[in-house]
C-alpha cells in the first residue's frame, strides 16, 4: 500500500501544478483589461474565473480539511467591483494551489476516507473532494480556453 499512497499524492499534485500552470499560460496574452472584461454579454471574465477557483480550493480545501478559517463569499468571486490585478489575482491563485499540494502531501491513507461535509457538496471523502476540486478546475480551464480564443478572434479584426 505504500505505494499506492505514493502513487496517488503524486497524481494528485501533478494535476494540481499542470491545472495551475495551463492557467497561467493562458492568463500570458491577456492584458489587464482583458483579463477582467467578458468577451460575450454573457458568461464570467477570465478574471473573475480565477477569483472562483481560488475561492473554490481555499474553501473546500483550506477552510474544510485545513481549517484555516477562510470565509467565502461566493458571489463576490462573479462580481467583485474592484479586483486586484491580474498579476495578484493569480499569485492568490499560486498559493491556494500550494495549500492544496501542500494538504494532499500531509494526508495519510486514513486521513483520505475522513467524511467531508461543505457547502454546496455532496462529496463523501476528503478524497472524493479533492478530486472534485481538480476536475472543478478542468471545467473552469475549458472556459478559459474559449475566453482566449475569443480576445485572439478580436485582437485580430
């Protein structure tokens, strides 16, 4: 089983720094103003996606199986009037994702099958959650790609 244990912090932890680092590479041709502005009337800003993920993994992870103590405010992270700067908004992002490679390193085999409740979650496991939260990421990066092609689309006319 140590093996599997090793296995499995390894996997983790590397879809964690490749999810960071896509997102990072596709934040670098965006502008600050790109960065926080929709493309399309509808949706998020590439921006305001980043804010959700990091409020994503510091409160599912960070306040949950840390208990750091982070407070959420879900709607702030679509709608915040007055973000920081691209360069800030993804250095939060770089340190959420370090708490979270940080926790996975910590977990033994018994901490991974601990219950988890949060908000908004019917995950089972601390396991189950982590997972999650890395697919959650996937799901926002999709976004992101489409978000880039279209400022490329725009630049371009």
């Amino acid at each position: 089983m140590p093996e599997l244990e090793q296995t499995l912090s390894e996997v983790l932890t590397g879809r964690y720094f490749a999810n960071l680092a896509r997102v990072r590479e596709l934040s670098e041709p965006l502008t600050d103003k790109q960065f926080w502005t929709k493309p399309f009337p509808y949706g998020n800003s590439f921006g305001h996606l980043v804010l959700h993920l990091t409020g994503n993994l510091n409160y599912y992870i960070g306040a949950q199986i840390v208990n750091t103590g982070y407070v959420r405010d879900r709607a702030r992270e679509f709608t915040d009037p007055t973000p920081p700067s691209k360069e800030e908004a993804l250095k939060r992002l770089d340190h959420a994702v370090a708490m979270v490679i940080q926790t996975i390193r910590a977990q033994s085999p018994e901490d991974w099958s601990r219950p988890y409740s949060g908000v908004g979650t019917n995950c089972g496991n601390r396991l189950d959650m982590t997972v999650q939260c890395a697919a959650h990421m996937q799901h926002h990066i999709g976004q992101m790609i489409y978000l880039g092609y279209e400022w490329k689309r725009q630049s371009a006319q």
